[in-house]
C-alpha cells in the first residue's frame, strides 16, 4: 500500500473512532485555553483584588478567588500553558535521546548494543522520580525548561527499549539489505528504512510521554520543587498553595477542585486518545 493511501486509511479510521475525536476534542479545547486564554482574562495570576478574598465562584470571578484575592481562573489558564509546555518539551527529550540509542542500538548490534542496552538498564533501575525530587531539592536553578530537561532525561529508557526491539526485528528484513548493499549510510536507512515502519508507535509513544511528563511535574510542583519566580504559576502550584493554605479545612473546594479537575481531564484524555490509536493502527481492533 502507497503511503498517502494508507495515511487516508488512517485519517478514515481514526475519524470515525469515537475514542480519538472525543480526546482530541477535549485537548484542542485545553490547549486553546492554554493559548488564548492568558490575554483574554481581566485579571494576570498573582494579582490581589482588594475586598475580593474567598469569593466562590461568580459572575465576577468564574473560578473564584483565592485566600489572597487572586482570581483562580487566570491562573487556571497560565497554568494552563505552563503544563502544556513541560508535557511537549519533557516528552520531546525523553523521545529524542530514547529513539536515538534504541534505533543506534537496535540496528547497529554488537558491543554498540550491549554498552547502550547496559545503559538502558542502569537508567532504567533507577528511581527517577526520587532523582528528580534530589536535583530539584538541592539545584539552584528551577525553572519550566529546567524541569522538562529532567524529566525527559529520567522517561527515555523504556523508550529505547521498546524502539531497539522493533528496530532488531526490521533490521534482518530483504529490504534493509538491499539498502544497506545500495551504499546508504546507517542514518539514512534507520530514517528512510526503518523509521516509517514505526510511526504509529512513535506517535503513540509520543502521547503516553506527554501524559507522564505532565503527572510528573504536577507531583513535583506540588510538593514545592517547581519552577519558581514571581510569575511562576502552573496547575501543581496552584494545588500546592490551596494545601499550605488550608483551602480544604475553608471549604475552598474552588481552589483545589480546578487545577485537580485540569490535570485529570489532560492526561486522562491523552490515555482515551492512546487506547483509541491502537484501534485505529491495529487492523484487529478495528470496529468495522
């Protein structure tokens, strides 16, 4: 099959999923919220309205108010787009350094793979998330980039794993050989060759990455290890303060509820959208 046949194949299926449009329509409206929504509210995320503290949600402040005055909707939204950029750049690391040693070491072999595999592993029984709360703790610089760099540096080796597998399987197929015999370099076969092979997986990979980046930093910015700075804000954040500020024992459920609500609905979403993909690729769960 031609690739532009089998990538309207794809389109045709995954459209009719109802599991891809449903996830695919709560994220775009996420992420659209996430873009427009900063320069659209009255109010930015750390601003105090005087006389304006505890407030339910209202026709003034659609989230409520926080125990400072601080509309919880403005910093919903820049929050918002904080979780969406340490998802992409955190999934987009964890993804670059993980396909680059399972392709190399998958199509390679010999001692290149055992090194690389040996690698995996050590990184792999290691507890990232524990190494991330000890880097955070005790590096000066905390930022969102800083964050996204670290976590996609603990996410890659099951990665790698799954990659290097697929690659050994293609690796010994009539075609690679006769590419390999045609005088292409190894880079070029793995991209021309092998890769496209992959980019159902790939993409799948892609979004269980964004999902897990997200958890990630929420549990770090929840525990007090985020990105800091005076226009720091980000759904984790917003979560963290609602505890110190004792917004369950106030009743403030507005405070916690929505930040909560938001990340539950992003990386629930992204893992409807994964389950409804590997419908859509697989001819065996197709729903005719």
């Amino acid at each position: 099959m031609s690739a532009p046949k089998r990538v309207n194949e794809t389109l045709y299926f995954a459209f009719r999923n109802p599991k891809v449009v449903g996830a695919a329509v709560v994220v775009g409206v996420m992420l659209l919220a996430a873009v427009l929504g900063p320069s659209l509210v009255a109010f930015s995320p750390t601003e105090r309205t005087p006389g304006a503290t505890m407030l339910p949600p209202s026709g003034d402040h659609w989230f409520g108010t926080t125990m400072q005055g601080q509309d919880v909707l403005s910093q919903f939204v820049v929050g918002l787009r904080s979780t969406f950029l340490v998802g992409v750049l955190g999934a987009a690391i964890a993804g670059a350094v993980g396909l680059t040693i399972g392709f190399v070491a998958g199509y390679r072999g010999g001692w290149l793979d055992e090194l690389l595999n040996m690698l995996t592993n050590i990184v792999l029984v290691i507890p990232g998330f524990v190494v991330l709360i000890i880097i955070n703790a005790y590096l000066g610089v905390r930022s969102l980039p800083m964050q996204a760099l670290f976590i996609g540096l603990s996410s890659w080796p099951w990665v790698a794993r799954a990659v290097r597998s697929q690659t050994l399987s293609l690796r010994s197929r009539d075609y690679i050989d006769l590419a390999r015999m045609s005088g292409l370099r190894t880079g070029a076969i793995i991209r021309r060759e092998i890769a496209p092979n992959m980019y159902s997986y790939l993409f799948m990979t892609f979004v269980l990455l964004f999902g897990g980046s997200v958890l990630t930093a929420a549990a770090l910015d929840f525990i007090g290890l985020g990105p800091t700075g005076p226009d720091s804000m980000s759904l984790g954040l917003m979560m963290n303060q609602a505890v110190q500020w004792s917004a369950l024992t106030l009743q403030m459920w507005w405070w916690f509820i929505v930040p909560g609500a938001g990340i539950t609905i992003i990386v629930g979403a992204l893992y409807i959208m994964n389950v409804g993909l590997d419908e859509v690729f697989n001819p065996k769960l197709r729903e005719m």
